[in-house]
C-alpha cells in the first residue's frame, strides 16, 4: 500500500466477497457517459458557424475527447480514488490538490454561465426581451444558486434522479423536436440563414480568433473521465470500453452538431443570442409552424434538466475536495466544518459569494452574450488544468509502475497522452483570443479578464491553501466519498 493509500481515498476496496459485475453492457456504458457529457447549452456557441460546426465538433473530439476517455479509463482501473490518487501518485500530492482544486473551482464560473443560459429561457416564457437584460440575468443567477445551495444543505437525495431525467426531458426530446421541425422547415422549400454549400465546410481563416470558439467545445467534451470509473465494470474492458467510448461519442456528436445546425438554419448568425439561441429556434419554428403554446414547455424542459445539472454539480466536487481536505489539511478547519445534515455548508456558501460577484458581472457589462462567453472560456481555462496534469501523471504512472496492476491498458498511451496534452495547451493559448461573441471590447480588457480568473482562481488560491496550511488543519476523515465525485 502506498503512503497516500488510505481508507478516506480508496472508497470502495476490491475484495473476493465482491466479484467483478458483469451486467454493465458496453452500450450501458456507453449511454451513461453520454447523459453525463451531452448538452444542448453549448448548441448556440457553434450554430454561429453554420455548417462549419461539424468541423469545430470532430476537430476537439479526436484530440481531446478520445485521448481523455481512453487515459482516464486505463488510470480508474488501476487506481481508485479519482484525480487526487491519480496525479498524487504520478507527480506529487501538491499538484494531486491542483487537480481537485480545479476540478471544484472550475463550478465558479460554470455557475454563473449555466444559470445565464437558464435566465434566458426563463426569459420565453415571460418576456423575451429579458433575455439580453443584464440585470434581470444577475437577479435570476444569485436566486437560482442561492436556492440550490438551500436544497443541497438539507442533504436530499431523491433530487438525484434529476440528472438521470435531464438527458430525456432536457436534451434528447428538445433536441430530436428541434431538428425534426428543422428538417420540415428546409424540406418544405424555406432556405437557411446559414448556407450549407461544400464551401462552409471550414471556419473562414482571418486569424486566430477564427478558431477560438474551439476552446469552448472542449469544456463541452469534459466529464468522460467522470465515468471511466466504471471501466471494472464491463466482462471484457480491453474490447469493451474502447468500444463504448466511440459509440459514446458518436451519440455525443450527434447531440452537438444536429441542434446547432438546426439553429442555424432558423436564426441568423448576427441575430443569435448565446445564451438564449435554443430558445430563439424554438420560437422561431413554433412560430412558423404555428404551434407557439409549445415555447413554454420547452422552455421548461431545458431549465429542469440544467437545474438538475446544477445541483448535481454543486454536491459533487465540493464534497470530493472536502474529504481530501479533511485527510491532508489543505483547507482551513472553517471550510472543513459540516452542518447537521453532514453537508458541507461552509463551501457552499463561500462559494456562492464569490459566484454573486461574479453574477454582476451580467448587470454590469453592457452585452450578455459576451460576458457569457468570457465565463465559459474561464471556466474552460480552469478545467484545463485538471487534464494537462491528468495526462502528465499517466504518462509517468506508465513509466515509474509499468507492472501495477490495470484492468485496462491503453493503446499507445504515450502518443494520446502527447496529443492531449498538446491540444490542452493550444486551446489553453487560443482562450486568449477574443472571438466575434465578446463584442467590440477592448482586447487587453478581455485577456486581463480571462488571465485573471485563471491565475486567481487555478493558481495563486490553491497555492495560498497549500503555503500557510498548518497541521492542525487536519482533522479526522468525513464519510467516504465515492470515485464518481472525485474522478
């Protein structure tokens, strides 16, 4: 046993009384990874390049979606306990609290992005001018995540289901409907405000802003690693897992490129909101085909299944950094602290104050979109972190315990873990790049802005946690977290 493995990070030991189960099917898998990853948020983002899409799509697919999932199975086989036990044992526990630390601080920013895009459905049903209101976004972010943490501080599991029902009610019903009546529309004659000629195949090139809404797909991509844990799961992992990645990722394709398209063909690129584009489609065929009572109940379906996520969210990777934290003594005995319902409240609500000054944001600056977008590249930024040290520490893990046991090996694990680090560090350089969504802004205003949020937030904080913490800092471990809220 190794000096970091202990009870608190390996959640659920592998013992002869519990044989390997064999009833998780690769298709099962395959399915659960892609409720997990598959969004239509995103859909808005990438419907502004029309046919092009499908480019911006596959592009991050190949070089970080699949190097992720393949990676991150091979390292869930062999070491329990997530990314913490994962980078810890390849580089350092230090760098193993990088990794976790990014993985919650990541939900700062993730907050307020996702909330925004719920504000602005919200708006259909009320007024659709509220969806470009900044102020009515800000109120909207601070009642929402207030009321989340609420629920989540009372301990309640039935809301649980809530992201198992997202991918059906949230993103597969909207999604098939929009492009089922997007297909009616073009099949009945009408043309599309995007063209869909073999010539927008590609992004037009005019620098490397033209590419920079690459970045955004690859926080779109994230969470694969989430269920790699499951890869013990399967009666034959080495054909098995590889198998259910790719089909994974052909649905999670699938899910991401047919609504953007779909909304492209409706909705003119310099008339689409980011954060209200699936809404602004869903009018605009409603409308057309004269069906409008349905745009409330859309609109319903998509804010359910993005609350569900929110809540999922916000107990998930604050509890996984609480149990590192109470075991290692990263974080002082104040953020330890757990309320009568075994919660950690104390987290929650620190950062829901740091998230309420982030929602200003919305009222603050002039063009909801663009601060939408200076969200999802921060949060993207952060997240980035976690994965250039995930591929790091498996390429060390190979070299330095070539013969610990794995119950999956990855193919030529060293070339994925050079093409994902590689297309991390380019999409973390191209974040700096403003694209068309931030507006006329100042350049300088928006690299201070994303560069700040990822210093602050995935540097100087954790390394603030890591230099002044003292050994009292440790207290006794809480309940064992599971692998899926530390992976």
């Amino acid at each position: 046993m190794s000096s970091i493995d202990t009870p608190a990070e390996v959640p659920r030991p592998r013992t002869a009384a519990r044989p390997a189960p064999t009833t998780l099917t690769w298709v099962t898998l395959a399915l659960m990874t892609t409720a997990s990853v598959a969004s239509l948020r995103a859909a808005p983002t990438m419907a502004v390049y029309g046919l092009a899409c499908v480019f911006l799509y596959l592009v991050p697919a190949i070089v970080f979606l699949l190097p992720t999932a393949l990676v991150s199975a091979e390292l869930a086989s062999g070491w329990n306990g997530g990314v913490y036990r994962w980078v810890s044992e390849g580089l350092s526990k230090p760098l193993g609290f990088l990794a976790v630390w990014c993985q919650f601080a990541m939900t700062i920013f993730y907050y307020p992005s996702l909330l925004g895009f719920v504000a602005s459905t919200i708006a259909f049903i009320v007024d659709p001018a509220l969806a470009s209101n900044g102020p009515y976004t800000a109120i909207v972010i601070m009642v929402l995540y207030w009321t989340g943490v609420w629920i989540s501080s009372r301990g309640t599991k039935a809301l649980a289901g809530l992201a198992s029902w997202g991918l059906i009610i949230g993103t597969l019903i909207p999604g098939t409907l929009l492009v089922v009546l997007g297909m009616v529309f073009l099949g009945q004659g009408n043309p599309s405000a995007a063209p869909m000629t073999a010539a927008n195949l590609f992004p037009q090139w005019t620098g490397l802003a033209s590419l920079v809404l690459i970045v955004n797909n690859f926080l779109s991509y994230s969470g694969m690693e989430m269920n790699a844990v499951h890869v013990s799961s399967l009666k034959n992992p080495a054909k098995e897992y590889p198998r259910s990645m790719f089909l994974a990722m052909g649905l999670v394709l699938l899910i991401f490129i047919l609504p953007a398209l779909a909304i492209s063909w409706v909705v003119p690129a310099d008339q689409l909101s980011l954060t209200a584009g699936v809404m602004q489609a869903f009018d605009a065929f409603f409308s057309y085909f004269d069906i409008g009572w349905l745009t409330p109940i859309a609109a319903v379906a998509l804010v359910s299944a993005s609350l569900g996520g929110m809540l999922t969210w916000l107990a998930g990777p604050s509890k996984g950094l609480l149990e590192i934290s109470r075991q290692e003594g990263y974080l002082p005995p104040f953020l330890q602290k757990l309320n009568r319902n075994g919660i950690q409240q104390n987290i929650l609500v620190t950062q829901g104050v740091v998230t309420t000054v982030i929602a200003l944001g919305y009222a603050l600056l002039p063009n909801v979109s663009s601060v939408y977008w200076i969200f999802s590249v921060i949060t993207t930024q952060v997240y980035l972190i976690v994965y250039l040290l995930m591929f790091a520490a498996a390429m060390r893990l190979r070299k330095t315990q070539p013969d610990h046991p794995r119950g999956y090996r990855a193919p030529a694990l060293g070339t994925l873990c050079v093409v994902g680090l590689l297309a991390s560090l380019a999409a973390l350089c191209i974040g700096f790049v403003p694209s068309s969504q931030f507006g006329s802004g100042s350049v300088w205003s928006y690299i201070a802005i994303v560069g700040g949020g990822l210093v602050i937030l995935g540097l100087l904080i954790p390394w603030a946690f890591l230099r002044f913490r003292k050994p009292s800092w440790k207290t006794s471990p809480a309940t064992t977290p599971s692998e899926g809220e530390q992976a």
